[in-house]
C-alpha cells in the first residue's frame, strides 16, 4: 500500500502548481493541506512565486486566502 504524500511533499507541489500558474491544481492542494504562507529553500512564498511568474489568477485568489509575502 502507498503511504499518502507528506506535508512537504504537498506544499512542494503547490508552490509548482503556483509558479505555473495552474489555479484548480493550487486550489485542490491547499485543500489538502498545503499551506499557502510556507516559504521554501528560496525564501519567497506562494505568492512571490505567482506574482514573479504573472500568474494573476492565482495571486488573486492567494490574496483572498491573505497569503503572505516574503518580499
């Protein structure tokens, strides 16, 4: 049997679903439990990643969740 994915693990790939731009995938992810003030080994946040990347969909809706930036 697999063993379910970690915390780390699902905020990893939130913060690629964030820097792609890919708002259903965030949003699924920060329903299972990724957080979406969690910095990475980078220092910056969700929200820096799409802010950076011009995903505006997704820095809206991390704005609703009043998500944080590092920067």
């Amino acid at each position: 049997m697999d063993e379910p994915p970690s915390p780390d693990e699902i905020s990893s790939v939130f913060r690629g679903a964030c820097h792609g731009g890919h708002l259903r995938t965030a949003q699924y992810l920060h329903g299972r439990g990724a957080g979406p003030d969690r910095c990475g080994y980078d220092g910056v946040t969700p929200l820096d990643i799409a802010r950076a990347r011009g995903a505006d969909d997704v820095v809206r809706w991390l704005r609703g969740l009043d998500a944080l930036s590092a920067r």
